[in-house]
C-alpha cells in the first residue's frame, strides 16, 4: 500500500508534536491574595492580554465579599500557532475581613473538587479523546510588601495549599521597596518557609533529572 510518508523513530516526535499542537494547551491559575496587591494587573501583564476579571472596586453597590468567591475566566490565547486554553480563578474575599479564620477552606474545597472531576473521566471505561482538565496547575500567592516576617495568614494558607497545589509566592507591589528591602524581604520569606517546612515550586522532587536540578536550583 502507499504510505503518507517516511515511518521511522525520529518521526514520532513530529507525530506527537502536529497532536499536541493540533489539540492545544490548557492551563489553570489561582491567584490569591487580599484586595488591591494586583492581582489582575500581573496576571494580564504576564499574557499581555486582559484575561483577569475586572477589579472590584468597593461602591456602594459592590461590596467586599463577606466570605471568599472564587471566580474563573477563561480565554483562548494564541500566540505563533500555539494555542493554549487559560483559566484565571480569582478569590476576592480573602484576607480582607477581621476575622480570616479559615479562610482557605472553599479554597482547598475546589481544588479537591476539580481533581475528583478529573479522575471520575479518567476512570471511566469510555472515555472522552480528550478530557476537560479543570485542575489547577499553580497558584500564585500575593505576598504584602510590608518589608517584615511572613503573616500567620500566609504561613498557614501556604503551609495547607502547597500539600496539594503547586505554590508560588509572590511579593505583590514589589516596586514599592527598594533594592535592599527587597533582597532582605526575599530572605526573610525563606527562612520563614525553611522554619515552617513548607515546600513552595518548585519542590525537591522535581529533581530527578540534572539538568531540571540546575534549573529548579536557579528558579530558588
């Protein structure tokens, strides 16, 4: 029979890769943080594109959420033929009421919540070609400028999410210090997570590989 072209080892790399391409990417991202630390502002300067939800400013019809909402946005982004499926989830409400007990519960709730999704189509004998993935892949946590220690809201939210979550703090408004306060801010933060025996992204077992060590030991 006529073959559509050359079946060898190397050309399973290209197969995968016109797949893969063909299909697209989906990523998810949670970022947390308490109001006005640019949340939004970052997420859409990290794509160049508005994919965040608008801001909320507090008026006197929009108010500051009593318990945390967690809201996602979805965009199609393409960039050089690459098309990749992003989810924004937003968590207004968190760290801005007197009282943040427990505040991370609805948090690791829909976590927990799209990993059963995921593994419920996974399971099934029929399955799907290509299965919704709801999971979130990272989320980013804002860290107050304040120059300081770590919050207890941050070392307890960080220390339950980084158990089932990849989690990446960031010093939110971080041109509001200045060089100086920024090196010693950044050592501060981790020698609280060192203290704490909380594992941020990327954990130590991600370095079976050297080359990905060199790398993982350059990102901390």
């Amino acid at each position: 029979c006529q073959l559509f072209g050359y079946v060898g080892i190397e050309a399973v790399l290209d197969q995968m890769k016109i797949k893969t391409m063909k299909m697209g990417f989906e990523f998810n991202i949670m970022v947390v943080g308490q109001s006005g630390l640019g949340k939004s502002t970052m997420v859409n300067t990290l794509f160049k594109s508005k994919v965040s939800r608008k801001a909320s400013q507090p008026g006197q019809e929009e108010r500051i959420p009593k318990t945390v909402q967690l809201q996602s946005v979805t965009h199609v982004i393409e960039e050089k033929g690459v098309k990749m499926k992003l989810t924004v989830t937003d968590t207004p409400g968190f760290g801005d009421q007197i009282n943040n007990n427990n505040c991370w519960d609805p948090i690791i709730k829909y976590i927990n919540e799209q990993y059963e999704r995921y593994l419920r189509e996974e399971i099934l004998i029929t399955r799907k070609r290509k299965i919704p993935d709801t999971r979130v892949h990272g989320c980013v946590y804002f860290v107050p400028p304040t120059g300081h220690w770590l919050r207890p809201l941050d070392l307890e939210f960080m220390r339950r999410l980084s158990k089932i979550v990849n989690v990446v703090p960031v010093i939110a408004k971080a041109d509001t210090l200045t060089l100086e306060e920024r090196a010693e801010f950044k050592q501060r933060i981790q020698q609280d997570l060192k203290t704490h025996a909380i594992s941020v992204y990327p954990q130590e077992d991600f370095d079976q590989d050297p080359d990905d060590r060199a790398l993982n030991d350059r990102i901390r």
